[in-house]
C-alpha cells in the first residue's frame, strides 16, 4: 500500500488522512501510515475523534467534520455526511462532487475475494448475494439508521461507490441503492427457510416432511443443516425469507449446542417481521422447543401455529400430520 500511494505522491506531502469509520479493519494501519505521512491531518467525526483517541492513545492531529461539512483540497471540495450505525455510531461517508464519486466504507460493501475491480466485471447475481451476506451480517440490526442514510445520501449526484469492502459499484448503482431500501425496511421474500440439526434423525425427518408441506404448497423452502453449512451463510437466508422454521433435538435438558450458537447469532442480528415455527424431538424432557420459542418471541416473531416436539422416532402417522401443519403455515405468509 505505501508502494502505491509513493507512485502518486510523497506520502510527507499528504495533508489530510479522512477516516470514515474506526473499526480496525479500517484504521488498523494509521499508526504505521502517519509514520509516512508525518504532516497529515486526520479528518474524523465527532464520535470518530473520541473513537480514535481510545483505540491509539496518541497525540494525532485530529480534525473534526460534521454533516455537510466541506474540505477543500484543491479542485476539490470533498463533502461529508454522517451515517450513525452503518456500523458503527462514529461512521460517516465522504462525497466528491467533482467525480460524483461515493467513499460510503462500510456501507454497499461486499466480503468478497475476487481479482476483479468493478462491479459489471462479475455476475451481478454473484454481488447481489454477496451484497446480501454483508447487509445481513453487519448491518441488518440497523434498519432504521440505514434508512436514514439512505435519506442522507438522497440528493447526491452519484456514478460510482467505492466501498471500503469489495467491488466497486458503477453500473449497478440503481439495483444496490434498491437492495438497502428493501432490506433496511425489512421487506421479505415469499419464500421459506427451513434450520435445523439432527442427534439420530429424528428432527430431519420432521424437517423434510415439512419441506414437503410447504412446496406442496407451492413455496420454495431452503434446507440448511447446521453441521454442514456456516451461521453467516444461513443469515443470508434469514435476511428475506419469510416464513423460518427452526428445529433442534433436546439433549441434556436444551437444545443441541449448535442450535444454541446459531440462535444467539441470529439473536444478536435483530431479524424481523417474520412467521416462525419450532419443531423437534425428544426422549425424555423435550426442552428444546420452548427454549427455542422463547427466543422467537423475543425477536417478535409472529408463531402462528403450535411447535411440533415428537418422542423418539416420528411414525407415518406423525409424520403425515407434520406435512399438513407445512401446508398450514403457508396461509400465514
Ligand atoms: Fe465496521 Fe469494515 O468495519
């Protein structure tokens, strides 16, 4: 990076060093930059200052900006705008009028690893999704901050976003744009998401009939067990799917260890308006279910119908019966 930034200047003539966001995976580095660039000032938000001071214990040359705060720095005039928790409460975005060019960090960005640069260099189905991953795992407890943002940033003349994480957005700056606004509002998906774990297959039976019920219904229900696939992966999934069914055994008295981490996961994230339901089985106790109940109240799900808890091994009977409640449900999305 010091590399780079001597192939376009000296780094001792760097005036200014804007720091959009503290986090360390973006202010990591400035103890070691500010021994090149010795005579920058740092520009930093009120809360970035605070932020700052606390991580680096240092006596940097701090400059505070405000929303709609200006700084000229030759042709150009850079504007800022502050964007509280999009991530953090010290983020804030900076505008470049003269190349209507967007440096929002954290926001529209994407944990992607990809040796292309812009965003029409990859399948837009591809960002979209990663997009998504980065909304549902970073952002999503946000909704209401993002919104705001998203008003802030409104009346800016835009041809590209140059997010601090991932590609850059110059032909897809509509569709991105959109994306926040549906996911900042909650907005949902007509689709189902079922998540689960299994002892001894029990609960996986119950959650394919389930399945069976919904897309008899004629919903596209995804499986994701959670042995085999990632909680930021499944919180993808969370983030528009409408209807989510959630099933665990109950082993020593509560439900099994990789339900429990998925669900203060999700806890912690904040999903809403969604219709849940809980299912599992049991030998003897069978506490699981209303642990897991319990949670979705908290996060105001709606839990239209009873949680299925089934002993042992489930029968045909049973399991016929577990079909129709998947047919139920789809009434309630
Ligand atoms: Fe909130 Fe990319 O750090």
């Amino acid at each position: 990076m010091i590399s780079r930034i001597k192939d376009v200047i000296d780094p001792k003539k760097i005036d200014y060093i804007i720091s959009n966001h503290v986090e360390m995976d973006h202010s990591g580095s400035l103890p070691k930059i500010l021994n090149y660039a010795q005579n920058a000032k740092i520009i930093t938000s009120t809360r970035g200052e605070k932020g700052l001071i606390r991580h680096y214990k240092d006596n940097w040359d701090l400059k505070v900006v405000k929303s709609n705060d200006k700084l000229n720095i030759g042709k150009r005039n850079l504007n800022f705008v502050e964007i509280p928790m999009v991530h953090w409460p010290d983020s804030m975005v900076t505008y470049s009028p003269y190349d209507k060019i967007l440096l929002p960090n954290d926001a529209f960005g994407q944990h992607i690893a990809s040796s292309k640069r812009f965003d029409d260099e990859l399948d837009w189905g591809i960002l979209k999704e990663e997009a998504a991953k980065y909304y549902a795992n970073i952002v999503m407890p946000f909704g209401g901050q993002v919104e705001k943002a998203l008003e802030g940033l409104s009346g800016l003349d835009i041809d590209m976003i140059a997010p601090s994480h991932g590609l850059i957005w110059r032909s897809h700056i509509s569709e991105i744009l959109n994306e926040y606004k549906k996911w900042s509002t909650y907005e949902n998906d007509k689709k189902a998401l079922i998540v689960y774990d299994s002892m001894w297959g029990s609960t996986e039976k119950i959650a394919l009939k389930l399945q069976e019920g919904i897309e008899k219904a004629g919903i596209n229900v995804t499986m994701k067990n959670l042995k085999t696939n990632h909680i930021s992966d499944i919180i993808t999934e969370v983030l528009t799917s409408r209807l989510i069914l959630i099933g665990s055994p109950t082993l020593n008295n509560t439900m099994l260890p990789t339900m429990g981490g998925f669900l203060t996961y999700m806890k912690g994230l904040r999903p809403k308006n969604k219709v849940g339901f809980v299912f599992g089985s049991f030998g003897w106790g069978g506490q699981a279910v209303g642990e897991i109940e319990k949670i979705l109240k908290e996060l105001s799900w709606e839990l239209p119908l009873k949680s299925i808890n089934l002993n042992y091994i489930p029968d045909d009977d049973e399991l016929a019966n577990v079909e129709q409640i998947g047919e139920e449900l789809v009434k309630y999305i």
